[in-house]
C-alpha cells in the first residue's frame, strides 16, 4: 500500500480525532444502533480531550441526514478529524468482534486501516458465458466485503448459435464444430475487452466466474501477463441475490490467499534486506529511519496495534513509503525495509 495518501493527513491541526466503527449485520433497528454507538464514542473523544467542532464534524459526516443509516452499519466507517474538519471517512469493514475504537492524539491513528488496506486486493471479476461477460473492478479486503467500483457488460463478436445438437450423425457433427467455433470467437472478443481493461484498471488478480464452459472458453484465450494471475471462483455469479452472495464468499476466500502469499513474500524480503543491514526494527528505529528518509517500505504484523505506531505511520507517509503486513512477528510489532544501509543510529535505537 502506498502511504503518500496519507501524507496530507497529518499536515493539519492537530488533535486528531480518529474513530473505527465496526461493520455488523443490518437490522430493523440499524439507525438506532449506529446512533448509540456514536454517542458512546462520542463520549469517548470528548474525554480525551477532543475539541467541539470535531466532534460536530464527524457526528455530521457519520449521521448525516439521519434518514436510513443501515449503510452505516453494514459497511463500517472509519473518520479522522483535525480540530475542526473531517478529513477521512471509508468504509471500515474490520472482522466482526473487533469492536468501536475511539482516539485522540497528535497524530491520525490509522494502523488498522492500513492493516485493512494492505491486505486488499484489486480485482477484475470476469462472469462469463459462451456468448457474453459482465466484467467488474471490484476492490475486496481479506475476509471482508466486496465494493464494485465499476462493471462493464462484454459481448462476444460471434455469429451463430453456440448450442451443440445431442445426435451424432455428420450434419450434427456440424452444426457442434461451428457451435464450438462461435464459442471461440466470443471468448476471443471478450479476452481481447478483458486485457484492455486490466491495461487500464492494473489489477491484482483476474478472478474468472460463471459456466465452466465459459470459463475455460475464456481463459485457453487470455494472454500469458493475465493467466498469471487468474483465479477460478467456482461459485456463484450475476443471476440474483442468492449467486452475488456466493460469488463475494469466493472472492474473499481467493482475496486471503493472496494476501497471505504476500505477507509470506514480504517476509522473506525482509529476511533478505537483514542479511545487507538494510532494516529497521522496533517503533524507536523506524521512526528515526523514517525522519531520515530511509524507510522504503513499513512492515506491521497481522494483529495488533503497537504504541507509538501512529507516529511511525505519519513519518513514513511524508517520504511516500509503502506498507506491507508480513507473516512472522516482528521486533518491537513494527519493522521497515530500508533504502540504503541502515545508519549507527538506526542499529542503536
């Protein structure tokens, strides 16, 4: 995840306020709920020390109108303010049990978002049949919920019936290779739209759903750069309500593989960059490697959030670090991958 967004969030006045309001099912009685959570966190801030304005911010930016907040409820929210404005609002869809988390502190508390971010994957969705593909950018967080950000409907260019005949007589034999042709052409014509579209979109992944027939029609013709990184959702798909469901369950299974082969990855980066003295470790030293503009990329451990991690955060936002979650634990919770060989400084911290 690159952090460079962040960096304009921690050039305000503090002190920031920064809230996590969990997802949880919808109810009948999703607005009550969602309001009783913000005055609990609300009281919260206020205790804190969190100045008015703030507090008259976010509750604006979180209820709003106050006409139907089960939005609210089922995707999350996390805010951060300065003293007087919103600055942040997204959808915060942490594992259920994860609980409301109010703070106020100099600096934006955002380690579990970026733990939430890090761990997304863009994906390009691809439902497909022998004659036509709905294809989505869709951005999922590992074991969380799937936000369409953009769906186009593909035709293939195919002429004819794709419908083979049962009987096995010449004629038939036919009429089934030209079925088998006009399936062809189309998965062509929607490979060729499917690859223009990861040129523009850059996603992580390819994830191919609908018929196997389509599927595979689908995938014998993709190039090489997308095969690498398609995967099979074998369930689910456009149909109804009952189809998205499953469709989103496998996305999110696919979104926590990849997430942990990359957490597995940068582990054995970080493993490598140790042995050539190019890493930090511990909240005192990634701090300092930051102030020093030799953090290239944060590395945070899967749970937990560390003490001091805000500020570590910030710090790396303003050299335009990226972040990352690894496998293993790490020193202190907290370790980056430096740019150039760690300074006496940095070791000693």
């Amino acid at each position: 995840m690159h952090l460079a967004p962040l960096k304009s969030l921690s050039e305000k006045t503090a002190p920031y306020s920064t809230i996590y309001l969990e997802a949880r099912s919808p109810a009948e009685d999703a607005d009550h709920q969602v309001r009783l959570r913000w005055d609990d966190l609300r009281r919260r801030l206020a205790d804190q020390g969190a100045p008015e304005a703030a507090l008259e911010a976010m509750q604006q930016a979180l209820l709003g109108d106050g006409e139907d907040l089960t939005e609210v409820q089922t995707d999350g929210r996390v805010l951060v303010a300065d003293a007087e404005t919103v600055l942040l609002d997204e959808a915060w869809d942490a594992a259920l049990g994860a609980g409301d988390a109010a703070h106020v502190s100099p600096v934006p508390e955002l380690g579990a978002y970026v733990r939430e971010r890090a761990t997304s994957a863009r994906l390009l969705v691809v439902v497909v049949d022998q004659e036509q593909a709905t294809v989505r950018r869709t951005l999922v967080s590992e074991g969380l919920h799937a936000d369409a950000e953009a769906e186009v409907d593909v035709e293939g260019p195919g002429r004819g019936s794709v419908h083979k005949p049962r009987e096995g007589a010449y004629s038939h034999l036919e009429i089934q290779r030209r079925a088998d042709e006009v399936v062809k052409q189309n998965a062509r014509g929607i490979a060729e739209r499917v690859d223009r579209l990861a040129r523009r979109w850059k996603p992580d992944a390819v994830v191919l759903a609908g018929g196997i027939q389509g599927r595979t029609a689908l995938s014998d013709e993709l190039p090489t750069a997308l095969t690498e990184i398609t995967h099979i959702a074998e369930h689910g798909g456009t149909d109804d309500a009952g189809a998205e469901e499953a469709l989103e369950q496998d996305l999110r299974e696919i979104v926590a593989g990849i997430s942990a082969e990359d957490a597995q990855d940068w582990t054995g980066k970080f493993e490598e960059a140790k042995a050539r003295n190019h890493v930090a470790e511990g909240v005192d030293a990634v701090r300092l490697a930051a102030e020093m503009g030799a953090v290239d990329t944060l590395l945070l451990t899967r749970d937990g959030v560390v003490d001091g991690e805000g500020a570590v955060l910030a710090a790396c936002a303003r050299i335009d670090a990226d972040a990352a979650v690894a496998e293993k634990e790490l020193p202190g919770g907290i370790a980056a991958i430096l740019r150039f060989e760690a300074p006496d400084e940095v070791a000693s911290a």
